[in-house]
C-alpha cells in the first residue's frame, strides 16, 4: 500500500514546548534535591508561582480529584490570562474561563459537564471570542504530550489523530515512521509553568500518595516546571516511608504543599466524599447568564477570605458528612440536573427509546471481551452486557479505571466507581497505552454529527473559527475510534445529524471510504463495526466503507430511515426487526441506574 509521504504539520499554536537541554538546565538551576518543609498557605502558593499569563495545568479528572480551593483562591486573587491545558477539565476551567481568569484553552475535553450537560459559561466566552482555543488535541495526545515532557525529549510518536481535523488544529506533525513506512503522529512535548494536583495526603516536603486512579498525574507532576501539592492531610513521613509503593509524586517535583481538607469540593474525592450535586446544579444553573455567574463568584469567591468559610456557606459539616455518606453507598445520590432530564415514556409503552437502544448495545458485546467504555449510555449497555450474556466482559475507562465491579451506573469515566473492586485502578496512560497496542475490542462513541462513512464531530457546529456552539471537543473520542479493534457508536437520528458533510471531523470512522483509513496509517482492521440510533442498526459495507441498513427498530419504516438521514444509507433487500427489551433487561437497568440519570424513573 502508498502511504502519503512527507511532514505535514497542524496549524494550532505550539504552547508549553521547550527545547530539552535548555528545560534541562532550567531544572539544574530552579529544582532543589534537598528536603525541606514547603508547607506554605493558598494565598502565597498562589500569590508566588502562578503569574498572569502562566500556562497551568490541573490535576485529576474531571469533577474528581480537582484542586478546587486552589481555583476559587485563583479567582479571589483575580488573575488574568492564563492559558489552561490537558485532558478533560470541567468544573475548574468552567469557573476559570467564567471568572475571566482564564483567557486561552487548548484541552482535550471542555465546555462540558458529562452526564450534566454543556457548560453554559465557558461556552458562551468561546462563542463570543473571549477565549480562545489555541489548538485540539485528544486526551491522549495531551497525556503523551507530557509523557515527552517527562522523559526530556521533544516529542512522542502516536497512531492518534491521524486523517482528521483534530490534527489539523493541532500543534501536531505527521511524518513517515522509518522502520514500518506507515504514517505516525508526533506530539510535541508540553512543560506547564504551573501544575496543581490534589491528593488524599503528603508529608510536609511533598512526597504525595493518591488512591485510585492517577489519570495522567504521574506524567504531569513531572512534565510541569512548578508543581503545588494540596493535600487533605498532612502525615508524618515515616508514614509515608513505611508505604513507598504508595508514593506517586516524590519530594523534588514539589513547589508548595498545602493542607485543605475536603480541598475538592464541589468535586469528588475518590474514598473520601462525592460530588456535591446541589452546588454543582446551582453553578450550572445561574451560570446560563453573565449577572449570574458575578453573583456566585459575590456570594462563593469574593465575600468569603478562605476555603474554610466557602465550606461553611456550602452546609458545613451537615452537608460534608452526608457527601462521605453518599461516596461510601450509604445514601444514594440525587442531583437537581436530573429533574426533566431523561426521556419519559408513555404510559402505555412498554420502554422508552433511551432503554431499546442500551438493551441493543449491550447484545453487541460479547462474553470474554474488553470495552473501551464512555459516560452514560455506554456504561449502561456495557454493565447490562455483564449482568445478562457476558459476565467475563472486560471493562476499560480511560482515567484509568480496569476492570470494575460496579454496584450504580457511574456520573464520569473518572468517578470513583469505575474502580470500585476493579483488577487495577491505574492511569489513563495505562489504559490508552493499551488501546493502541491492540487489547481493547471493542470502544464506544456518540456525537453530534455523522456521516455515510461513520466519521464524527463532537467539537463544534458551524465554521470552526466562529462557531454557533461549541461542544466539548475530542476527550477520548479520537483516541477510542482510532485505537480500538471495533467502534459501535450511540446517537439520535435526523437530518441534522446524519451529514453528508460534518462542520468538524473530530473522530475518524473510514475517512473517504474504501481503504483510506489504513492508508492514513491507522491500524489495520480497525473502524466503526455498528450505528444504533432511535430508529435502527447501521453497519458498514464491506468494500465502500458506506453505511448500511441492518434492522429497524419496531414499529418503524424504511421511509422514516431515509427522511431523518442527509445521505443515503445503503438499504438491503432484506431487513430485520429488532428485538424488543425483554421484562429481564428493563429491570436491570432501573437496578443500574437507580437514579434515572440516564434511562429515566
């Protein structure tokens, strides 16, 4: 096979990347070998090491394991345009951008709160310019992009990202690999000014252990120029040395420890305490306007001098006390983003359409496989999946979660039930890394836009440089629908959606059609496997790449298929009906998801 020849290069800004002798010498000169207590306040932590202008990084996922008295102490201390980068951020660069702190973003996943929808105030400053998105990238490619960093090199060769606009907006290369001749993707290295990673505990000169995943901390704590520690408490470190296995993050990284008990809040801290759904649902829900967003900043930010009396005006004790109780199952979780949310189905349907296409997912999955799996949806079918005809189905998140024994359907690919009695509770280089060496079957995607070969966008609608909504971008979806073996992919049907042209190509499916994928250099015998949306099950033609007909779902027609798509489907002469949900299935689901975050009450 020709491949296409010669370097071409993403045209997003290269942020965060420093020549490796001149970062070397950086270290020699500013990085001190020696012991000595750093505990410092937030006040100076923050007064001290992040400037205006600074390249900052989170650690974390997310809503978990977010350094949030570090934003809110950012935000009182009002500084101003900071560029924020890395994987999936959430809540903390949502409060950022909204506050005006944060001016620039080149993260893999934003603008959106998973299962809780679209983020209302960074999205708005991205629509009306702003903010700024210097470039797209995968989370990943953000996690391997300090990975380089680490390892004090300029770059680290990929698969991701290959063929698509993703890469285009990207400060990416591609250049022919000299030992299979096939196209490779190489990221450049990033060395944030600032990170902040918060963990369960560290001694008083930052050698910090972290429970559960490490999603990319382990990289980051050691691609990022200063490091700030806070820490929910503070141990002796004959504590820590009796456990070194333990420690993630040695002494030398460190710049500022900081003890801030229950420092996370409004997000979860895995073992210690869940999400606070009410603050999270009031944030989400004044911050649809300018005034409202100034007034929580008034009444959470401004008027208060420490994360002390922001813990106080949130409900103190009473409320911390009941999130320990919900993130030990011993109260369930309720959130006000729930109310109106999901599908409500007739009284006289048997199921709603949300559950026909989990029940239809999940018999795709078979028994003694693995499954790259995404929020809602996904889990959904996938838990369904191991609770019917696949009990030996093997589960991956990308924060880092392997191989859980979920009791609830979780919120995030980060929550800490996408660890709960797993096989290993590891990192998302570990889980990406193994995507892209071939151990993952099978990965799960949805989108906001489709086309015939099943090539997706979930970065934005409308031209990308003035957008008409800005969706979160890649998150792992690049990654999952490039690595994985087979991609089944999720979505809601109609002429919007289904594109003979999409506004971005974020996620390839088969690019062009016919073997322009492997041409591309992406592995062989990947690509999408199945389309289930609403109305039936899609799969590809052989040859063209091009979508087909499989079956309809009941009590819908070949006409309704050709109205609600943009392109034209290949329509066999023979088509199924598919299978209803059987009694069994819709009753594990409730049991799954008790909450109705995603198949309702």
């Amino acid at each position: 096979m020709e491949y296409d020849q010669g370097i071409q290069t993403g045209v997003g800004k290269l942020i965060g990347w420093h020549e490796p002798d001149e970062n070397r010498q950086w270290i020699l000169k500013n990085k001190s070998r020696c012991l000595k207590d750093k505990r410092m306040t937030i006040t100076e932590a923050v007064s001290r090491f992040i400037k205006d202008e600074s390249l900052l990084s989170m650690g974390g996922f997310g809503h978990v394991r977010v350094s949030m008295a570090i934003i809110y102490e950012i935000i009182r201390q009002r500084k101003r345009n900071l560029t924020i980068t890395g994987k999936t951020a959430v809540h903390d660069l949502d409060l950022l951008v909204g506050s005006g702190c944060v001016n620039t973003v080149e993260v893999a996943y934003s603008f959106g709160h998973e299962l809780r929808g679209l983020s209302p105030a960074s999205r708005r400053a991205v629509e009306t310019g702003k903010c700024k998105i210097s470039g797209e990238i995968s989370n990943a490619g953000y996690q391997w992009r300090f990975l380089a960093a680490m390892m004090g090199v300029s770059f680290i060769p990929t698969r991701v990202m290959l063929g698509t606009d993703t890469f285009k907006k990207s400060s990416a290369k591609t250049v022919i690999d000299p030992f299979s001749g096939k196209p490779i993707c190489l990221l450049p290295a990033c060395y944030p000014d600032i990170a902040v990673i918060h963990v369960p505990r560290s001694d008083q000169f930052g050698n910090a252990q972290i429970d559960g995943i490490m999603v990319e901390d382990f990289e980051l704590s050691r691609a990022a120029r200063h490091l700030i520690l806070t820490t929910e408490k503070i141990v002796d470190s004959k504590q820590i040395r009796q456990e070194p296995w333990k420690t993630v993050i040695p002494f030398y990284l460190v710049s500022a420890v900081i003890e801030v008990p229950f420092g996370s809040h409004p997000c979860q801290m895995p073992y210690l305490y869940f999400f606070d759904e009410d603050h999270i649902g009031e944030w989400l829900s004044v911050s649809t306007s300018d005034d409202g967003v100034q007034q929580y900043l008034d009444k959470y930010v401004y008027s208060v001098e420490n994360f002390q009396q922001y813990l106080k005006l949130i409900g103190g004790d009473k409320k911390l006390a009941q999130l320990k109780r919900i993130e030990h199952f011993k109260e369930p979780m309720s959130a006000p983003w729930l109310k109106g949310k999901n599908e409500k189905k007739a009284s006289t349907e048997p199921y709603s359409s949300t559950e026909l296409l989990a029940c239809v997912a999940a018999r795709i999955l078979e028994d003694k496989k693995s499954v790259f799996v995404g929020t809602g949806l996904p889990m959904i079918a996938a838990m369904l999946a191991q609770r019917t005809h696949a009990p030996n189905l093997l589960l991956f998140f990308e924060a880092g979660g392997i191989g859980p024994e979920m009791p609830v359907l979780p919120i995030s690919v980060g929550d800490s039930r996408t660890f709960y009695h797993a096989v290993a509770a590891s990192s998302m280089h570990d889980s990406m890394s193994m995507a892209q060496a071939g151990y993952i079957d099978y990965g799960f995607l949805g989108g906001a836009q489709i086309d015939m070969y099943g090539n997706l966008n979930t970065t934005v609608i409308g031209p990308y440089e003035h957008p008409k909504v800005r969706l979160p971008g890649s998150g792992g979806a690049n990654d999952v629908g490039t690595l994985c073996n087979k991609t089944i992919i999720i979505m809601r049907q109609d002429k919007r959606r289904f594109l003979e042209k999409i506004d971005f190509l974020t996620t390839p499916g088969y690019l062009n059609g016919f073997n322009s994928r492997e041409k591309i250099g992406l592995p062989v015998g990947s690509g999408p496997y199945r389309v289930i949306s609403q109305l039936g099950v899609y799969g590809f033609d052989d040859k063209s790449k091009r979508m087909q007909l499989l079956s309809v779902h009941p009590g819908i027609t070949i006409d309704q298929i050709k109205e609600n798509s943009g392109f034209e489907i290949i329509i066999p002469n023979k088509i199924s009906v598919t299978k209803p949900p059987l009694q069994k299935e819709l009753a594990i689901l409730k049991k799954i998801d008790p909450a109705g975050m995603v198949v309702g009450k």
